[in-house]
C-alpha cells in the first residue's frame, strides 16, 4: 500500500485541500483546510523515521514560511505527521514520543501503517467527528411510540395517523 496516496484520499474525503510537495525526498503530502494545515512525511524505516522527524519538519516549515505566517489564526494549528510501513514494536513508544515534543507543530506519529484503516485511524485527530449509523430493519412505529410514552395514547396514535395537525393538538390541549 502507497501511505502517501491513501493519506491523500483520507484528507480529501474529509475535505482537505492537498498538494505534493517534490522539493524533497521522499515527497511530502500537505494539507489544509479552513482550521488547519500540515505535512505528512513517510519514511522507509522506524530508524529514519526517529532519526530523520526533526529535520524532515524543520525542512518543511522553512520551506513553507511565508505561507503559514500569513495564515493568521490557522498558523497555530500546524500538524507534521511521520509515518512508516515498518512494524517495529521496540520503537513504537518511542515513536509515540515524538508527538510529545511541543515545539513547532503539533505531531502525529505512527509505525506499522499496514492498511487504508491504519492511515485513517492514524489521522483521526485531523479529522470531524463522524458518525456511523447502524441502519437495519426496523419498526419506526415501535420505537417512536416508546419515546413519546409520556404523552397521552390517543394523541401519539393521531399524530401516527392521517389526522390532521389542529386534531392532534386538540387532543393534547385537552389532556393537559
């Protein structure tokens, strides 16, 4: 799996603008929307993803300067997010701790990104909550009636009906 083209396709699903930027290797995606803006660096190894971070985000930003100091508000919500491929569970705390490391940009970091839901999960925080219905059949009925249980039972079976609104709150004027 290219990490690089899957994250491309997360962000834009949740409606980043993004671009690649070649002026370094490996490439680096960027990203932006109305909120925030960031990088998104993929490295061969755990190894060079630990010892290569601080350089690769450092390049980034001094490349991008100009944009991001006219980015008024949005310039406090820069992310830099290393990725790599290479399941390497002795460094995965490690790795975490980068995003530990306050400076500069807010972080995101993560090895072992074998699938489309690993780069997903992996940028979560980036993107809005959504919420996943759970559609089956259902009585709509059933469910509606337990939830106006507190009205009176006439009133929830005309508005039910094809009785008119003025009959429906007539009822309810009555029992009030």
């Amino acid at each position: 799996m290219d990490i690089a083209t899957q994250a491309e396709i997360v962000l834009r699903d949740a409606q980043f603008d993004t671009w690649t930027w070649t002026g370094v290797t490996p490439s680096v995606t960027c990203f932006e929307n109305a909120a925030l803006m960031g990088f998104v660096h993929i490295f061969e190894t755990a190894e060079a993803l630990l010892g290569g971070w601080a350089a690769s985000q450092q390049t980034a930003l001094a490349r991008h300067a100009p944009a991001i100091r006219s980015a008024g508000a949005k310039a406090w919500n820069v992310y830099s997010v290393f990725l790599t491929s290479d399941p390497t569970p002795l460094l995965d705390r490690a790795i975490q701790r980068i995003e530990e490391a306050f400076s500069l940009t807010r972080k995101i970091a993560r090895a072992a990104i074998q699938t489309p839901d690993d780069v997903e999960r992996t940028l979560l925080p980036l993107i809005s909550i959504r919420a996943k219905p759970l559609l089956g059949a259902s009585n709509y009925e059933t469910r509606l009636r337990s939830r106006l249980k507190d009205l009176p039972l006439d009133a929830v079976t005309a508005f039910l009906s094809d009785t008119p609104a003025i009959e429906v709150a007539r009822i309810l004027g009555e029992t009030s």
